[in-house]
C-alpha cells in the first residue's frame, strides 16, 4: 500500500473498490467475520459496542434455561459461576500480556477506576500529595480520580499524557492515564510513561478500553502497576458486560481495597464479621458477579480462538492506512481533517475526522448503511475491529462519506450566490485534508483540555 503522504506525483487514478477485494482476499483474519452476527451495514462502531458474536446466543440461552432454570443454586458450585471472575480474567488475560491470577472481571470499569487510584493511593508513600490525570482522559475517569483524591486528602493535577515524564515528581502517588484517547484514536506510549512514573517512585495506572482487543499492550512485560479495561468494545462482551481490573503480582499482597465486598473475603462463606482479604487476584472482586452478562463474555471471548493479537493490530494499522487513503480519494479537499496520529506508533484502532457538522453527517452515514459515530463538538468516529471489519468496509465508508460531502457542497454552492466551488464548510486545500501533511502534523496535538472534556 502506498504512503499517502508522498503521494505528491500525478498518477493514474486508483480503484479503491478493486484494492479493497484484493485485501480482504489475501486477509488472514477474514474467515473470523463469520464468527460474528452482521448484515449489511457497514459497522464501525465495534469501539463503542462490539458486535454479536454467533457464539453468545445459545451460550446465554443455556445459562438461562439449564443452569438457572433447571439446576438453579448448584450453578454457583457444579456450574462454576463462583470462580468465573477470576476464569474468565485468565481468558482475557493473554489479550493484554498478563499471566494467569492478574484480572479479575467485575463490576464497571468506573468501578475498577475508583478501585485502583484508591488502593494505589494506599499504597503510595506518605509524602505524596497528588495524583495525576490524564488531561484528555474519557470523563468518567476524572470525576471519580477527584472524588478518590477528596477521599484521600489529594489534589488531581491534569497533565497530558506526553508531558508525564516531565510532570511527575516525588509527591506524585500514581498517574491516570488513557491508553488509547477515546476521541482522536491517539495511542499513548504506555512503557516510556510507566517507566518514567516509576522512576519517580509512582505507580502507573492505565484504562485500556479502547486498546484491548484492538492491539498488544504488555502489561506484565512493561510493569504496569495496575489497570482497568471494559469489556463491550474490541472484546464484544455485549451491551454492559463486566469490566476487569489487573493487580501486578508483587502488588497484589498490598493492594487494599476501598470496597471490599464479601466476594474478596479469604473465606466469603464463614460469615465473619472481621475483614480478612483472599489472596490473590480475588481481592479485586466486590460483591456478586452478574452472571448472564459474565457468561456472555465468556462466549463471546471464543471469536479469540486461534486469533493472536499481533494479527488484530496488524489487520488494525492496514484498515485505518486505507481507510485514511480512501478518505483522501474520495472526499473533496478540506471538508475533514484527520485527528487520528499518522504514526503507527501512535495510531489505536479507529480514524476520527473533524468535520462540520459531524452530527449531521454522522446521521445521514447511519442512514445509508454506514455506522460510526459522533463525539461532541465535531468528531466522526470510525471504530475498526479486525476480527470482522473488512477492507471492502472502510472502503464503502469513505465512499459514502465523500456522496454525502459532495452533496452537501453542492447544495451549500447552490444556496450560495454566485458560487461555483466544491469547497465545503471547512475550507480550503488539500493540506486540511486527510492526504494533507498539515493535517498530520495537526492530528497528534490533544484537541482538549481536561479531564471532564
Ligand atoms: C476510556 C474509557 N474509560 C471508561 C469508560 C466507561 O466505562 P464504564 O461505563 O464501564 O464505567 C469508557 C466508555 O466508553 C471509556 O471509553
């Protein structure tokens, strides 16, 4: 595939639809599609709600009817319901570089959140003041860093996740921070930032919701302290599904919870009133698992069988590679901007364009067949999950995504006296396109400003 960027060379015009074909019939992940439940749409929304795996239906139809209907309590024993968290954690565990006993599945991930920035604030030395917060962390992250951080006499100081290294000081307990920016697609670099926290004698926390599935994050290997993820994204859990909490294996000891629920009790059945944790991983847990949902993940984890993650983000980094080429053929000059890193290094798995009037936009792709979705104030997000999504897909996006800015150009310079431009509302040349070196340069600056943007 060409790099778009050099692409500067009068050349004859390609067949996007014809190298679309070509790909998905040389893509090693393009038998797992069928592991999944889709139609014709164009779903790029898997970063918002993972689609149905086939696995799920008669898994969760068999929980119902057998285990809960037909042997009832012995489920929590013979069905294996209580030890589920900790199985299904080992399940995932592979997907985010963790050995078995390090994730836990349980409660939300905001739950998870408040979890390990308190239990990391206890941990901390005595004469550390503060925790940092990514600065463009997904909100529910920072309102409950500063709620934890009233609870344990902190101040929460918000800083880019590019500026940790040279932010954090030895009164800084943990740092916060988002491995993937919900917003741009912008991965952050996870073992310089955990290296330089603990350099400074602070422990690191990441949220990988918007990289886990999507791409090799190492936590073992990269010494994460502690993390939290959900499972409905690039895991296809399902709408809700549990999220999960990793305690690095030295930590787990002195990992004190603030909600230590009867279901991380050494012995949860003696009745005791004298709180004893388990040891382990089991200390992550609170109080009882949502089964259905729980087992729905579990199936849903089957559409991993045989697939490595290496392969996800390889298939991830040619998707979005063509789908920004794509987006360049396709869309008039200057209607989008991508905000997403050109950088592989720094890319996650979706493509996020600005445009006027994303709302509106993003609208009428849903009505044509094309899903994404819309974050405030003018962001189009494009989710690409390799296990299902295909070339022929981000093909038919961009595709569709130029119609609708063609006629919306042209409807704007019919309105207008005199025009005969295709210009549309976001100006000028192809450098505010998605092919524009300007627009490179552009997207790798966070395009907001705290923890609550
Ligand atoms: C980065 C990030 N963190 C946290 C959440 C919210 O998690 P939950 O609703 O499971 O608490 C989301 C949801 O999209 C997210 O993207």
């Amino acid at each position: 595939m060409s790099d778009h960027r050099e692409n500067h060379e009068p050349q004859a015009p390609r067949d996007h639809r014809a190298e679309a074909a070509t790909l998905d019939a040389s893509d090693p992940l393009a038998g797992v599609r069928d592991r999944f439940v889709l139609d014709d749409t164009v779903y790029l929304d898997g970063n918002s709600l993972g689609a149905l795996p086939r696995s799920v239906p008669d898994k969760v139809a068999d929980v119902v009817a057998r285990q809960w209907g037909e042997m009832r309590i012995r489920s929590w024993t013979e069905g294996g319901w209580w030890e589920a968290p900790e199985r299904i954690g080992d399940r995932i565990a592979p997907l985010i570089g963790a050995a078995p006993g390090r994730v836990v599945v349980s409660d939300s991930t905001s739950v998870n959140v408040f979890k390990a920035v308190i239990a990391g604030v206890r941990m901390a030395g005595p004469g550390c003041t503060e925790i940092l917060v990514d600065a463009t962390t997904f909100p529910t992250d920072g309102y409950i860093a500063r709620s934890a951080a009233r609870m344990t006499g902190l101040a929460v100081r918000p800083v880019e996740p590019a500026r940790i290294a040279d932010e954090v000081t030895e009164r800084t307990a943990l740092a916060l921070v988002n491995h993937v920016d919900y917003r741009t697609g912008r991965l952050h670099d996870l073992p310089g930032i955990t290296a330089a926290l603990h350099s400074a004698g602070a422990l690191a926390v990441w949220d990988l919701c918007h990289s886990a599935g999507a791409l090799p994050v190492g936590l073992d290997a990269h010494g994460v302290d502690l993390a939290v993820g959900c499972t409905y994204k690039y895991l296809n859990g399902g709408p809700g599904s549990p999220a999960y909490l990793y305690i690095r294996e030295s930590l787990q000891e002195r990992f004190d919870s603030p909600l230590p629920g009867w279901n991380s009790h050494v012995e949860p059945f003696g009745m005791i009133s004298r709180y004893e944790p388990a040891d382990g991983i089991t200390r992550g847990r609170v109080g009882t698992p949502d089964i259905l949902s729980l087992l729905a993940l579990d199936a849903a984890l089957d559409a991993w069988d045989g697939v490595t993650v290496e392969a996800v983000r390889t298939k991830s980094l040619a998707l979005s590679d063509f789908f920004l080429d794509s987006v360049a053929a396709y869309v008039p000059p200057g209607e989008v901007r991508s905000v997403t890193p050109y950088d592989h290094a720094r890319r996650g798995s979706q493509v996020s364009l600005e445009c006027a009037g994303a709302g509106e936009v993003m609208a009428e792709l849903i009505r044509r067949g094309v899903v994404g979705d819309f974050r405030e104030p003018d962001v189009l997000r494009f989710g690409l999950t390799p296990l299902y999504t295909s070339f022929g897909d981000v093909e038919r996006a961009a595709r569709v995504l130029g119609e609708v800015l063609r006629e919306r150009s042209a409807e704007d310079g019919a309105g207008a006296a005199g025009s005969g431009e295709a210009g549309g509302p976001a100006g000028s040349g192809p450098a505010a396109g998605p092919g524009g070196s300007g627009s490179a340069a552009g997207a790798d600056g966070p395009t907001s400003g705290g923890p609550a943007a």
